[in-house]
C-alpha cells in the first residue's frame, strides 16, 4: 500500500514538475498579478498548470458535492462526523483561496480592467456569486 502511495506520489511530480517549469517559462517578467491570473484564468500564459490548477477545483467541487450527499446519510455521517468537518473545513479553504485569486487578478480580464469597478463588475457575475454562495455558508 505504501509503495503504491509513493508511485502516485511519483506520478504527480512526474506531471507537475515539468509544468510548473513551463508556467516559469512562459511568465518570466510578468507581474504577480499577471502569474495569478495565468493560473486561474484560461490564457496563453497558463500552459499546463493551469490545467492542473484548474482540474484540481473541479475535483474539489466533485468530492465537496459527494461529501454534502454521503453526510446527509445519518448511519455515514455518525462515523466520519470528524472526516466530513475536515473535508468541508480544506475545501472551503481551497474555494476561498481560488475566489481571492480570481478578483486579485480579474483586472486582467479585457471587460475588467478598471481596478475598483472591475472587480465590482465580477463580483456581481453569476460564476463569482456561486462562488461566494459557495463559502459564505461555512
């Protein structure tokens, strides 16, 4: 079992490694702002990892949806109550961070630019109000 953890875990370097070099690569001399916006944002400037970043939330949201299902299960919740906190506890923490990442960076977004009224058009999209929907709850 834990030579088969490792070779996952070898796995993940294996396809991580090489598109974190290729996000370097394509975002040498942009800003931190810009290299955000590259990783939440489809652009040229994303590559490979953002395609990581970007499959990671959708299986976050996936195991989040299962985790709301199977807890509403009283025999299952009853004997994971502690797994499901933790669970819900790391994926709010990941929504969160990935709805800061993309108002920090959506003014690099064409209809968006402006710093204060951009960001202010975003949030009142439907994708950003899912997206707080999403975590005001916790």
């Amino acid at each position: 079992m834990r030579a088969l953890r490792l070779r996952r875990l070898f796995e993940l370097l294996q396809v991580s490694v090489p598109a974190i070099r290729q996000f370097r690569a394509l975002n040498q001399g942009r800003t931190m702002r810009q290299k955000v916006h590259a990783l939440v944002w489809p652009s040229a400037y994303g590559g490979k990892l953002h395609e990581i970043v970007h499959r990671c939330i959708v299986a976050w949201v996936v195991i989040s949806v299962l985790a709301v299902i199977l807890e509403s299960v009283d025999s299952i919740q009853y004997v994971l109550h502690l797994e499901f906190i933790i669970l819900n506890t790391l994926a709010v923490a990941i929504f969160t961070v990935e709805y800061l990442m993309r108002m920090y960076s959506v003014v690099e977004e064409p209809g968006f630019r402006k710093p204060v009224l951009g960001r202010l058009r975003y949030a009142k999209s439907i994708s950003a109000l899912v997206d707080l929907l999403a975590i005001l709850p916790f």
